[in-house]
C-alpha cells in the first residue's frame, strides 16, 4: 500500500486551497501535497452568476472606508463572529493584490483605481468583477502558480477518511485515507491537514453546485469536528440544464416567468399548442409592480425571507409552487417582454437605473445584450442559446454560510492541525455582503499558512498512535469492500433518496414536523447504508459508497442543527423560510399553508455551534457571538507582540 508522508497536506484543490498551498510554499513550507478529485472539478472553477463579485477593502474614490467599517458590514449579517469579521477585512487588501499579481484582470481607471459598485449588504462600492468567470479566473491564475513552482497535486484522489488521534486530551488530525488513481487505496501522514473541500453541494438534487463537485464536510463531522451556523444557507433561482445563477442582470432586464406543464416543458414553441402560463402576474396588482419587483430580483438576490412579505423574493416562493407543488416546470424567456409590460410603469428606482444603463430597447434579450453580453454568451459556452430558446429554472442550493468552526488563523476549534478554508468553514452568519466568500476564502488560506509557518511548531506525530489509528481505519474500509461485494443496493438509489429529502425538507422552506419525520428516514437510510451497503465490484462503486456514507451522515446533522434551530423559534430569517400555522400568511392569493414564523432578531447575537460525539450522537447549543475587537494599536506595543509570536497565542 501506498503511504506518503508530508508537512502540510491540502485537500481540494479550488480557488481557497490553491491560494493555501502557494501562501505556504511562499513562507518557506515546501514539504507539501495537494489532492483533488479534479483541478477542473471544484465549485470555483465551474460557477459564476451574471457579473461574479469579488469583496473587498474600497480601494477608489473618495469615500472613507476601513477595516472596522467593513468589519461592521459582515457582522451586521447577524450570527457571526466580531474577530473573525475583522480579519477578512483585515486581510481582504492583501489577498486581493496577491491575485492582481497573479493575472487575474480586475479593472482599474487610468489612474489606478480599482472601480467598485455597491454589493447585496453592502454600504459602500467594496465589490468588484471580471464578469461572469471571476472565480474560475481565479482558479486559473492560480493554478498557473502552483504548476510553474511545481507544488505536487494528485488528482483522481478521493479521500474517504480524516484521521485524528488524542493526545492527552486534545485530538489532533494526522492524516487522511484516500483511493487513489488506480482505485488503491492509499495512506497519507501529515503535521497539518488543510481542508478545503468546499460546500455540500452533494446534499440537495435541487442545486446550482456543479454535478462534479458534492464536498466532504462529513468527514470531518464525523471525527467529531466543531460546527458552527449549518442552518445558513443561501437558495436562489438558477437554471437547471446547466447549473447557474440567474440573478443580476439577468433579472434586471425583466424577462418573462412562464410556466409550461411537464409534457409540454421540452417541446419546441411550434410543436406546443399550449403557449405557457405567465403565472406571476395573479399575484401583483399590476403589470408595472410585477416587471418592478422581477427588476429588483436581480438587486436583491439571493431567495431572502424577509423579502417575502413585501419584497422579490415572493417570486421565488411562486416558482417554487409551479414547479414542486403543481408540478410543472418554470422558464425564464428573454425573447419577448412580459405580458402588459411598459417602461413607463416601472418603478422610478428601475426606470433611473434602464436609462442610465442606455437599456431601453424593446426586447429583455436585446437589453441584455447591451447590459451584459457576457452573460449570454456563457450560455452559448454550454450549448444554450437564450437568444433562440427559453431556459428552465428552479430554487436551487447555492451556498452554505455555516460549515466548520475555526479560530482567527482558520484552525479548527477543537481538532488541532486541521484548517478548514474556503465553504467548508462556517465563518458567515445570517446575510453576508455578495462576493464575500470569495474574499474568505483567499484570506482563509493566507491565515492558515501564516499561523503554519509562524507559530510555535508542535511535538511530531506519535508514530505509534498514528499506526495504530491507520490499521484499524483501513482494517474496516477492507472488511466493507469485501461485505458489500455481493450487495444488491445501488449508489445511484441511495444518493437520490437523501437528496430528494434535503431538497424537499432542508433547503429554504421548512417545517419541524417533516423535518422530524425526515430525520427519523434518514436514521434509518444511515444504518441500510452501514449494514447492507450497496454494491461494490468497481472502484467507481467503490468510491461512490464511501461518498455517499459520509453525504448521508452530514445531511443527517444539517437537518438535526436546522430542526434545533426551529425549536428554538429562531423565526424566519436568511434564505430559511419556516412554515408555522399560527404565522403570518406571505399572500392574499396562496394557499394557507404560506404562514411564516416571523423571525426573532435576538438570536442574531448568538452562533449556533453543533458537535457530534464518538457515538455519531449530534447535540446543539447557542453561544454568545463575539464582538468585534477594538484594539489598542499603539505602534510599539504591537511591534513587541509580533516580534515575539505573541499574535499567535
């Protein structure tokens, strides 16, 4: 069997981990590894929206900005931490260069400055964009890096386990089991485990995550490491066919909803005799307020719960009724404008923008040509022409603001030498400023490698330990491929069975008595997985069981942190929308079951942090968040700390 030993390892390999490993190798860490199913097959390399944001420290114009204002920007989300809101502001200037630096175009003026526009949660113009492929620029830029200093990357790589070990009374991660090109599985033994495998994206079928990417954050829920936030997800409109965002410009130009019933959804106009249905329409007062509010979609995205009421995001509540309760399917067409549709009805906030955009032609595709061409031609990159055809939709998965619980260098909180970076670290709260994540993860992996480099290196890896815990992981791992040799259950099965659940009972609309009852199926889908398996005679099976293991137990603690969450009256809030009886009803026109819990604002001073034991036993608890730290920055004092690792304690 193959065994490596490595300083530092860097699972995954998108726009966060790649920026780890280069920090690191700048700063003097050279003995490292990365590896990754794919270079090509994360979420950042593979998605994008209309006019992708990148957000960072104003660097333009004339208005004030700091790092305690932006600071303030990320913490008045809610539910998030104070310190950690301020090192991402900290640090957003210096991981923005590093990718100027690197190639990536992000405009300046003639004099330098790096133009900015106003983001979602954002007071000031901090956001910025290189069109629809910011991320995946990114990624290539970086990627260029890692190759032309010939940092190692294995790929076809799928890490099956986390390894961790307790000394004394503190578990450390050692390691990880993965299979390997070849289908063998393979050891690797590391001081320090970056973990940036992004978010569960493998959890919901309703999803903008790209099919190649389904994340591995149960590995580590499994070794017991800290969670913090996992009821904070993000839902939006995205098409289907080709997973993307649609907001921003997409929405600005004001296309027109339709919706077709399932048999008809694929046919071409000339074979349909039905024309479709513009169903928004019923539920507005007018044409006017109906193509307003479309507008707004674009400004106001994601789905948000307190725009239910009175705001865009009931759009997202009617297509998800056509296209889960009625079952028909929902299309976006920019070919003709919506019925009745008048620039003079708008609304004055949209008919400003139109005009001083120059965009007031006859047609949304034609509008959208001027707007944003860039956004049409992505769709041309994957055989969609929006110019010719309609683009089907749906309220899909698109990020998660929780994930695991780090510390202001991006180590965990309770496992030692594991650093999560990138999505799977839950430093967001509620609402975040757009673009942010980007900016966190770049700046995750700028701390992880300082505090590796810098900080007071640790005793070495007990080798007897680390032995002992490798054979007995590998030991079973060996014992489950030979049970389930013979299994008749299928990967393809089981994996639509727990994503059907967490689309219909853990994405945005929500509800605690299915989620009890969703929890109990997958209790049970959990121990079919354990003791009956499904069949592996293949490395593809192979590999697909031991993913969908560890996707099932993490879909299994989300839904428990989110019913917790419920229980505790948290109210609707975010992309959460929670269905109670005794609510208040989001519309006249909807059924009765659109009565929302109204959202209690205290608990966004607290964090939700969940923990599972060594029994697989999951217990959640609130904690006070922190506040934003106010420093006493006197020069010397600080020139004394710094020179003496004090900042790493």
């Amino acid at each position: 069997m193959k065994k490596t030993d490595v300083h530092t390892l860097i699972i995954g390999s998108g726009a966060a981990g790649l920026n780890a490993a280069l920090q690191l190798y700048r700063k003097g860490i050279t003995d490292i590894l990365i590896l990754t199913e794919g270079l090509k097959k994360g979420t950042s390399i593979n998605t994008g929206s209309d006019k992708q944001t990148y957000y960072k420290l104003s660097l333009c114009g004339s208005e004030g900005d700091c790092p305690q204002s932006m600071a303030r920007a990320y913490y008045d989300g809610g539910a998030m931490h104070g310190d950690l809101a301020l090192v991402e502001a900290t640090t957003s200037p210096k991981a923005f260069f590093n990718l100027v630096d690197l190639g990536v175009p992000f405009p300046t003026d003639r004099y330098g400055q790096y133009a900015g526009y106003k983001t979602d949660h954002d007071p000031l113009q901090r956001a910025t964009s290189i069109g629809p492929y910011t991320s995946r620029e990114m990624c290539r830029a970086l990627i260029k890096e890692i190759k032309r200093l010939d940092i190692p990357v294995y790929e076809k790589r799928d890490v099956i386990e986390l390894l961790t070990v307790t000394e004394g009374s503190v578990k450390r991660a050692v390691g990880v089991i993965a299979i390997g090109e070849n289908d063998e599985l393979e050891l690797y033994k590391a001081e320090n485990v970056i973990f940036a495998v992004g978010g569960p994206g493998g959890l919901y079928k309703t999803s903008v995550y790209p099919g190649s990417h389904t994340g591995a954050i149960g590995l580590a829920l499994k070794e017991g490491a800290l969670a913090r936030n996992l009821p904070e997800s993000q839902f939006g409109l995205a098409s289907t066919k080709f997973r993307w965002n649609v907001s921003g410009s997409y929405m600005q130009v004001i296309p027109r909803f339709v919706s077709y019933a399932a048999d008809d959804a694929d046919k071409d106009d000339s074979e349909c005799e039905c024309e479709g249905i513009e169903f928004l329409k019923d539920y507005f007062n007018s044409s006017g307020e109906m193509n307003s509010m479309v507008f707004l979609k674009g400004y106001q995205w994601p789905f948000d719960s307190a725009k239910v009421l009175s705001g865009s995001s009931l759009i997202d509540i009617l297509v998800y009724i056509e296209t889960v309760e009625k079952g028909r399917r929902v299309y976006l067409d920019f070919r003709s404008n919506p019925e009745g549709f008048d620039f003079k009805a708008l609304s004055p906030e949209v008919q400003e923008y139109l005009v001083n955009s120059d965009v007031l032609l006859p047609t949304p595709i034609e509008r959208l040509e001027k707007l944003n061409p860039g956004a049409i031609n992505l769709y041309l990159d994957h055989h969609i022409d929006i110019r010719e055809e309609k683009l089907e939709i749906a309220v899909c998965a698109q990020h998660n603001n929780g994930g695991l619980a780090a510390d202001i260098w991006w180590q965990s909180e309770n496992i030692l030498n594991l650093f999560p970076v990138g999505e799977v670290n839950g430093s967001h709260g509620v609402n975040r400023p757009g673009g942010s994540a980007l900016n966190s993860g770049q700046v995750g992996g700028y701390r992880a490698a300082e505090y590796i480099s810098s900080a007071v290196s640790r005793d070495k890896i007990d080798e007897g330990l680390f032995k002992k815990e490798a054979s007995g992981r590998l030991e079973t791992i060996n014992s489950v491929v030979e049970k389930f040799s013979n299994s008749q259950g299928s990967w393809k099965e089981e994996r639509r069975i727990f994503q059907e659940r967490m689309s219909r009972c853990g994405a945005f609309i929500r509800e605690a008595k299915t989620l009890k009852i969703a929890i109990e199926e997958a209790k049970n889908q959990l121990e079919r997985l354990e003791i009956v398996g499904t069949r592996i005679t293949s490395g593809r099976e192979m590999r697909e069981y031991f993913r969908n293991r560890q996707l099932c137990f993490s879909h299994l603690v989300y839904m428990q942190a989110i019913l917790f969450a419920l229980e505790s009256k948290t109210g609707s809030r975010g992309s959460g929308l929670v269905l109670d009886t005794n609510g208040k009803k989001i519309d006249k026109l909807v059924d009765e079951k659109w009565t929302i819990m109204l959202e209690d604002s205290s608990f966004r001073e607290k964090i939700e942090e969940t923990l599972v034991d060594d029994f697989g036993n999951v217990t959640n608890q609130w904690i006070e968040r922190k506040n934003i730290p106010d420093e006493n920055l006197w020069f010397e004092n600080i020139w004394h700390q710094f020179q003496h690792k004090e900042i790493y304690q």
